[in-house]
C-alpha cells in the first residue's frame, strides 16, 4: 500500500439472499480498475476494513469474464456463495442486457475454486431485483471421518465447544457428516431434529477452532495442507415435496453466525441429493430443487436457492451440475483509499 498517495477503488454494498435492504448477507464488492494490480496483504487489509464475512476484488473487464477475488476478514477463499450471487447481481445489473431483455450465456466469474457462468432468471416484477443464477463449481467429496472419531476431540469436547450445552445436539455434530464442495470449503453438515433444537442454538459459548482438529479431514488434497475453511453447518428439513425440499439452516462458529452462506447450502444439497440417490429415493438424471432459508434467528432473513442435477443411472450416483440462486439488493456505494 502506498503510504503518499493513495489509491481511489470504487465500491459496492450489498444485501445478498434477499429483496429487502437490511436482510440477508452484507458483502462489499470493491471495484480493481485494468491495469492496477492490489497485493494480498493490501486486499486482506481492506477486507478487515470492511468487516463483513466476505469482501469481493471485482477485476474490471471490458469481456464477458470476470476476475474475482474473495476474503474473509482473515483468508482468501476459492470460492463462496454469497459473494458470488451477489457480484452476479451487480455485474448483470450494470451491463445494458439487464435492460435489454437479452442474455449473455458467456458470461462467467472467474474465482480460484474455477469458471462460474451466470445468468438472469427473473425478476419476478418490474420493481424487484434482479434474480440471479450462478452454475457453481463442485468436486463433491465425503471425508472418511467425524468429529467424533478425530483426535483430540475429547479435550475440544471437554472445553464445551461442542453440542452448545445439548446433549441431543453434540451427538448430531460428532456423529455429522464432513463434506467438501470443492478443495479448502468444508462443512460439518449437523442434522437436527425440530426448529426449535435449531433456534437454542448460541454463539455466546466456546467457539470450535477447526484448526486444533487437523486430522478431521481426509489427508492429501483433500486435507489442511489445501488451505481453505471449515465449520459446522446446522440444518432441519421442514417440508419434503415431490417438486421441492425446504430446509432452515444456521451457520455459527467463533462466536459469529453468518445470516447466509451459499457455499455450505451447496454443500449441503449436494450431499443430501447424493443420500438420495443411495437411498432410490430420486433417480438419477433429475434435478432436484431446494429452498433454504438462514438468518432468520439474527433478523436478516436469508431465501437461498438451489438446484442440483443427479448424474443418470446408468452412471452411478454422482452430481452433474450444481447451480445457486437468489437475489441481491444494493445498500451504499462510494470509494475507499488504499
């Protein structure tokens, strides 16, 4: 960072997984005009300026394709949902097809984790917000292990960062499966029985710091050698339909509850539509709908939406395609010095 004169970026907030300013998922999405190029350290700073639970580095570009960065205020990630909806929402807000009525099928955000392609899909009237999709990357893999085959999780479990002083909760979190939506994004996916085990929920006790777990991932590329994020990621399916499955979720660790997180929704999914498959429960080849709704405990009610298409039968159970969608509402805009 230059300590003279200072660097002038343009930025964005957004409200992400909602139609309503001040609900869902805040996300700052900061402007990097051609040409210029930002260290990590400077865009780790910025981030922590912010202090949201993610900050976006939109790369100008006079194509199609758009380079993104994403941090958190301590890590850059290779990928996240809520960031990339809402930097969807922004960049096909501001290009001419947003009020053309045309779509531009090429274009993509290109993230660490790979190509994103997004898309329009709505809105749904001529005042609301724009209605995004984006087709996420996925290499869904199930880790071997549970916390409660990890060791030293009987001192994690004696220090009581586990179960939230439930005992119903701590086996469903020791017992919970731990997945990968790609490399370096992990959730420990906690199944819980009714909202109202969900909502006793608090991130006023001890937070689980995963990095005191290491051996809880599959060694390899797979393990904590690819860098990344882990949490737990707890959830109550509401209703079961033919054409749908609704399910509320919370993501709290460290004493911090995020009101919406896209990346463990696809996960999450991903996982249940793989079970469903084991299960013949659905059969291969279909696409599977999934409303997810977080936030709703810490008053910034979060609508994410998912589908997922199941490989055919004839090829084993697997995921073919993964797409995220929502909604995002801008909240200020102005410029930051670096």
């Amino acid at each position: 960072m230059s300590t003279s004169t200072p660097l002038e970026l343009s930025f964005v907030t957004l409200d992400v997984f909602t139609t309503k300013r001040f609900e869902g998922n805040p996300l700052a999405v900061v402007h990097v005009p051609a040409g210029v190029t930002l260290e990590q350290e400077t865009k780790q700073i910025v981030a922590r300026e912010f202090n949201f639970s993610e900050t976006v580095f939109l790369h100008e570009s006079t194509g199609n394709e758009h380079t993104v960065d994403i941090f958190t205020t301590d890590r850059e990630l290779p990928f996240a949902g809520h960031p990339t909806i809402g930097t969807a929402s922004h960049v096909l807000g501001r290009s001419k097809h947003a009020t053309s009525g045309s779509e531009d099928k090429n274009t993509a955000l290109l993230v660490k984790a790979g190509r994103i392609p997004i898309e329009r899909v709505g809105p749904s009237g001529p005042s609301e917000p724009l209605v995004v999709r984006a087709s996420v990357p996925h290499d869904v893999h199930i880790h071997a292990g549970h916390l409660r085959t990890t060791p030293g999780i009987d001192a994690v479990r004696e220090s009581g960062a586990i179960g939230h002083g439930n005992p119903a909760t701590e086996k469903a979190e020791l017992d919970a499966p731990v997945v990968s939506i790609v490399r370096g994004m992990t959730f420990v996916l906690v199944r819980l029985e009714s909202l109202e085990q969900l909502g006793a929920l608090s991130n006023s006790g001890r937070g689980l710091d995963f990095d005191l777990l290491p051996d809880l991932l599959d060694k390899g590329p797979w393990g904590p050698e690819a860098g990344g994020h882990v949490s737990r990621y707890y959830y109550v399916v509401t209703e079961e339909k033919e054409d749908a499955v609704n399910i509320r979720t919370r993501m709290i660790e460290l004493h911090d509850e995020d009101p919406a997180t896209g990346s463990a929704a696809c996960t999450l999914t991903s996982y249940l539509t793989l079970q469903a498959q084991a299960g013949e429960a659905a059969k291969g080849g279909k696409l599977l709908r999934y409303n997810v709704t977080q936030g709703v405990e810490m008053g910034r009610r979060s609508e994410i939406l998912v589908e997922v298409q199941s490989k055919a039968d004839s090829e084993g159970a697997g995921i073919d395609a993964v797409y995220l969608g929502g909604s995002a509402v801008e909240v200020t805009r102005g410029t930051i010095r670096v």
